[in-house]
C-alpha cells in the first residue's frame, strides 16, 4: 500500500508554537528549536551594534542598509528566520504592517549552535540561494570564526573566511571595517592552539 503524504504544515501550526522555541517552515515541514545560547545572542547583539551605529542614520530611504534581527521571513512557501538580515533603504522604505517580511533582504547572517548548524549550512542555505539573496554570512562563536557566502550561477560559493586576529572588510559591507574579536566581548579571543570546546557550554 502507498505510504500516505505527510501533512504540510500550514501558518496555524506555526503560530501554535510555544513562545520558548523558534518556529520555521521548511519544505513544508514545521521545524522548531530552542532560543539562542547567551553567547549567540550576545554575538548578534554585537553585530546589530556595529553595523547598526553606522548605517541607519540617514532617513527617507537614501542611506545605507537597514537590520532586522530575527525577522520572520516568507520566501515562497517557506517560512525561516535568520539570526540578522539587512535591506537597502532603496528596496525596504517602510516596514511591513504584518509580523513578517515578503521583501527578500539583501544580505541575512546565521549564527551557529548545536540545534541549528546543520540546517543554516544545508537547506537554509540552499532556500536563501533560491529566494535570490546576495550574500550570507555564517558566524561560529564557538570557533571565532565568520565565512562569508555569495551568489552566483544560482547558488551560494564561499569568498572568504576571518578569524578573530582578523579585521573584517566583507561583502557586501567592504565600506565598514570591524574587529571581529568584537562580536564576543566576554570572550578572550583564540589563539591558534587555543581549545574551543569550552566555549560549547550552554550551546544550543
């Protein structure tokens, strides 16, 4: 007898998700985990600061991008939320009135965790190439360590990676020059022989 079709998952069953857990529809699959690690949410509040303070002093949609941490995002039939993505002002002028965005961002970041690693780097990955965006950036704060992503020829090819001895002038952000030891401020950057297993704790 044929195996019955799974069941999609709709919008309601996302809704129905438990405040505690970020929810995204994937393939039609509803896929839940838990809220970031302190360490992650400190490295995104980080990154939030560091391009935040510099890009969004202009108004009337003439300045540079804008940065939505967490966004929900609505890319054909699926529903996925970056850690950060950012929009020039010439493509996002308002924002939206509903809970999430149909304008597909110019540039969304993942940062990693135990729960979310393989997904961010596989099928995330391969739906932000298909929704057309032009760069992805992955940040590990375990490892220290940013590599950067952009399109072409319909999928997503790896330009460059940075370490925390390093200072980071990427696409699509050349402009801007960071310290990337800046995205974890509580942290002692690492060395070369340094063991990262101690930055695991509390990953999830």
């Amino acid at each position: 007898m044929a195996e019955r079709a799974k069941k999609q998952s709709t919008y309601a069953d996302l809704e129905a998700v438990p405040e505690h857990l970020v929810a995204e529809i994937i393939d039609g699959e509803l896929l839940t985990h838990p809220r970031p690690s302190p360490r992650h949410g400190a490295t995104a509040s980080a990154l939030g600061a560091e391009f935040g303070a510099r890009s969004q002093k202009s108004r009337g949609g003439s300045g540079g991008p804008v940065f939505i941490v967490e966004p929900e995002l609505h890319l054909g039939p699926h529903v996925v939320v970056p850690d950060i993505a950012g929009w020039h002002q010439s493509r996002l002028r308002l924002l939206p009135d509903a809970s999430f965005f149909e304008i597909t961002p110019d540039w969304v970041c993942e940062i990693l965790s135990g729960s979310t690693e393989q997904r961010d780097r596989t099928v995330k990955m391969r739906i932000y190439a298909e929704a057309g965006i032009l760069h992805f950036w992955v940040i590990d704060p375990r490892q220290q360590i940013l590599e950067v992503f952009e399109l072409g020829q319909g999928r997503c090819t790896k330009i460059g990676a940075w370490s925390s001895a390093d200072e980071v002038s990427a696409p699509p952000f050349d402009a801007l020059s960071f310290s990337l030891a800046d995205l974890w401020p509580l942290d002692r950057p690492l060395g070369f022989q340094d063991d990262p297993l101690p930055l695991y704790a509390g990953d999830r």
